[in-house]
C-alpha cells in the first residue's frame, strides 16, 4: 500500500512540474515574455521639422514590428547631426512591447545645438546608449 501511494505522490508530482514548465515556455505563467529581438522593430515613416527660433527639432513618425514575434520594450533615440556629421542634439522615446505586425507612432522633440541638416535614429534596448547597442551586437 505504501508503494502504491508513493507512486501516485511521484506521478503528480512529475505530472505537476510538466505542467508549470509548458506554462512557463509559452509564456502564459507570470505574464509572458517577450520572444522577438529589436532587429523586428523598423522606423516604417519619419518626418522632422526644425524650429531655429527656439532652437528645436520636432520629430514624427512610426515604428513597425516586421517580424512574426512580440518585441521587448525598446527607446528609439534620435541624434540631430550637422553637415560634417557632428552630433547637434539627441534625445529619446520609448517604444512599447509590439506584437508581430502591430505600430507605434512616436513623436518626439529635440533641442538643437547648431545648425542641423540630418538625423540618424536607432532603436537600442531601454535605456541603453546608441553606443552600449553597437559594443553589444
């Protein structure tokens, strides 16, 4: 009697932790993950407008998820540059968690520091630099 018990204590037990590992790889347990990179997410549209009076840049635009996988949160920075490439202004906007096909229009302002005839715009983890990305990748 007593083996038989063990065994029924064991086939639970077993059949308990199966249970709690599918839960936790589909991500249904603790409020699922995250499984797409940030490579997904593309700036899809952009436009900017400078304001030399007050000395700002006001950037628009939208982010797609290409991909086939939720995205993690990510900040999308945008560097104001000068025609030698000099960095002129840079600021941040955070892009939520997307779903796969799903967008997320941002807006965002930059103070400039000089005159500015392009900008570059990177999507990094949140709250990293564009710098700690690329030693990253």
């Amino acid at each position: 009697m007593c083996s038989s018990w063990t065994a029924r204590v064991r086939a639970t037990a077993i059949l308990a932790l199966a249970g709690i590992t599918a839960l936790m790889e589909t991500g249904c347990l603790f409020g699922g993950r995250a499984t797409g990179s940030l490579d997904q997410l593309v700036v899809t549209q952009y436009r900017y407008n400078t304001d030399e009076t007050h000395d700002i840049a006001r950037v628009y635009g939208r982010v797609d998820n290409t991909g086939d996988k939720r995205t993690p949160a990510a900040d999308l920075v945008v560097t104001l540059r000068s025609r030698s490439g000099a960095m002129q202004g840079q600021n941040r906007v955070a892009i939520p968690s997307l779903d796969a096909g799903e967008t997320y229009d941002f807006s965002l302002t930059v103070e400039m520091h000089g005159k500015t005839t392009h900008l570059d715009m990177e999507i990094v983890p949140t709250g990293a630099s564009p710098a700690e990305s690329q030693e990253d990748s």
